[in-house]
C-alpha cells in the first residue's frame, strides 16, 4: 500500500494560478514590434523593453532618459500586497523606502498604479507618500489610483527594469507571471505564490529569474546578495 500510495503521487499536481502566456506574447509583439520568437534573445528582448519604456516614460509623464531604471507596482493596492514596506521608513533615514531609493539612484524612476482599496489604511499612506514624491521629484515618480486596463499594465510591466512585489503573503499571485512573460525580473518576498515561481538569482551560477527577501521589513536585502543595492 505504501509503494503504491507514492508511486501514484507523480500523477498528480497543482496549478495555484496561470497565464496564458500565447496570449501575452502576441500583445508583446504588438507594442514592440519585435517577433516572439526574437524576444526570447536577450539582445532582442532588452531593445524592445528600451523602446517600451521610452513610451511609457512619454505617456505617463516622466522624464524621457533612456538610462533611467523603472520600478513599477501594478495592480490593487491593499495591505496585504506589502505597501507599508514601500512608504514606511528605513532605518538609517526619516525618509520612506521609495524616497530612500530616488534619493540614492538619481536616474530610477517609479510607477504606482492600480486602485486604492477603500478603507484601507496602508493603501491611503501609500497615496500620501507618492503625492509626497510626485512633488519633490518631478519626471521620476508617476501615481495613477485607479483601475489600469490589462493591456496598459502589461505595457508598463514591459517597459520596466524590475517589478516589485513585496507581498506579506500571496498564496498564487498573477502578476508576478505575467512580469516574467515580459522579460521583467521580480523584487519579491519568499512566501507562497512567489516564491513558488520566482527562483532566487544566484550570482555564482548566472541562475534566476527574480530576487527573494526573507524578512518583512524595509531594509532587507535579496537572499544571498551582499551588494548595496539591486540598482548598483
């Protein structure tokens, strides 16, 4: 009964979320104008991202550099997704965790978009925050608080040099998959859905597609990586 309860164990598995990845690179194909199959190279993919984000810089009115990075979080704002890692403090600064980066990395660029949950408290500091660094940082920091179509989130995930995902938990988690069907890496934590489909990137061995933190705090750096700064 033993062997035949593990044996039988191989038939059967689980799918948490999907994508329909078909779909996601014909759309690809469009805004880039770059066949699928050539944005699996990566001379090919990072052109047509360079041009992506051109766009999205343009359509969202932040300042057109070509060597600027993009840090994007789409999708519903809610407690839940981290947003208090986001627009708490670090601890060497009285500054949020997204002031901390422009500060630092003069040619990053954010984007926030999706809409506000409502009643909730973290979603509403991190509205303030982004007002806040809208202000004092003008052409690097863009705050859409509404719902984003598929298409327009695809393109911004597209255009981007990382995607943030800083979940407290997320038990499937979508975004994260359609980021890697874009070429995008992603900022998680490990729990979950994420760390169920995003592998740690190992500098040793060149392997990964995405970076995990353990703890739920502003200050945590991806496993294993002794840089300063992902940016760097």
């Amino acid at each position: 009964v033993s062997q035949s309860r593990y044996h039988r164990r191989d038939q059967l598995y689980g799918i948490s979320n999907g994508i329909n990845r078909t779909h996601i690179e014909s759309f690809l194909e469009i805004i880039s104008g770059t066949p699928a199959r050539k944005l699996r190279s990566v001379s090919s993919l990072l052109e047509a991202k360079a041009r992506t984000r051109a766009v999205i810089q343009n359509r969202y009115g932040l300042a057109v550099q070509p060597q600027a990075h993009i840090l994007t979080l789409v999708g519903r704002l809610a407690e839940q997704k981290g947003l208090s890692l986001l627009s708490g403090f670090t601890d060497h600064h009285r500054r949020s965790t997204l002031e901390d980066i422009l500060v630092q990395h003069p040619h990053t660029q954010i984007i926030v978009a999706g809409p506000l949950t409502p009643g909730d408290k973290e979603a509403e500091y991190l509205r303030d925050a982004l007002y806040y660094l809208t202000t004092c940082f003008p052409g690097r920091v863009t705050a859409l608080f509404e719902y984003i179509q598929h298409t327009a989130a695809l393109e911004i995930i597209f255009g981007s040099t990382l995607f943030l995902m800083p979940s407290r938990f997320e038990p499937g988690g979508i975004t994260q998959l359609e980021a890697l069907a874009a070429g995008t890496p992603v900022v998680g934590r490990n729990v979950g859905g994420i760390s169920a489909t995003i592998q740690n990137f190992d500098p040793s061995t060149g392997l990964g597609n995405g970076f995990l933190c353990n703890d739920y705090n502003a200050t945590d750096k991806p496993i294993g990586y002794n840089q300063t700064s992902l940016l760097s």
